[in-house]
C-alpha cells in the first residue's frame, strides 16, 4: 500500500515540478536556474512543514505527500547538472551561487516549514 501512495504522490509531483521550472524560467532570462531554484525551495518548504506537524500526520500522509510529491517535485539531479553546466560555460558565479544559495534557502525553508507547522499543532 505504501509504494502506491509514493507512486501517487510521484504521479502529481513530477509534472507540476516540470510546469513551475517551465513557467518560472521563462521568465528569468538569465543563466541562474531559476525554475529548478524554486522547485527545489517549494519542495524543501512543504517537506519541513511535513516534518514539523511530526507526529499529527498518518504513516500514510508522510508516503504520499512527503516520499511521493515532495521527492518527485524536487530535483536535486537536475540541480548537480545545471551547476556543472554552468561550470562548463564558464558561468563560475552563476555555478557557486546556485550550489549556495540553494542549499541555504533550501535548509532555511524546511526549518521554516517546520517551525511553522510545528507552532500550529
């Protein structure tokens, strides 16, 4: 039952991650990532909320919305590929920037996430 829950939650998660890196990327034109930068962020958000309502949350919950969504929404492979991308064209401050500013956005948004969710339950 457990893997059906993870594929469901896989089945709504990796096509939205692909419209938002679609949608937002169109909008930026610029070398940074912006589309996999907030996928990656929305994904982090959502899965320390998850994290923060702890307990409150059926095992069930936690496959669909945590393993399923959040981990078919992020993309962290994307993310180490677009970096060496930028690291090929050149791009060293687009390519340090993204590795950075996404692994701290990233943490900060789970730790706010569950900060928030946790103070509400």
């Amino acid at each position: 039952m457990t893997a059906v829950l993870v594929f469901c939650g896989a089945v709504v998660g990796a096509p939205l991650r692909y419209l938002i890196d679609r949608a937002v990327q169109r909008r930026h034109d610029s070398a940074f990532p912006w589309g996999t930068f907030a996928v990656n962020l929305a994904g982090s958000l959502v899965l320390g909320g998850l994290a923060g309502a702890g307990v409150a949350l059926p095992a069930q919950d936690t496959a669909l919305a945590g393993t399923g969504l959040c981990g078919a929404l992020t993309t962290y492979s994307t993310f180490s590929y677009e970096t060496l991308r930028l690291v090929e064209g050149r791009a060293y401050f687009y390519a340090a920037a993204n590795v950075v500013v996404t692994v701290i956005a990233g943490v900060g948004a789970a730790m706010f996430g569950y900060a928030t969710v946790h103070a509400l339950v």
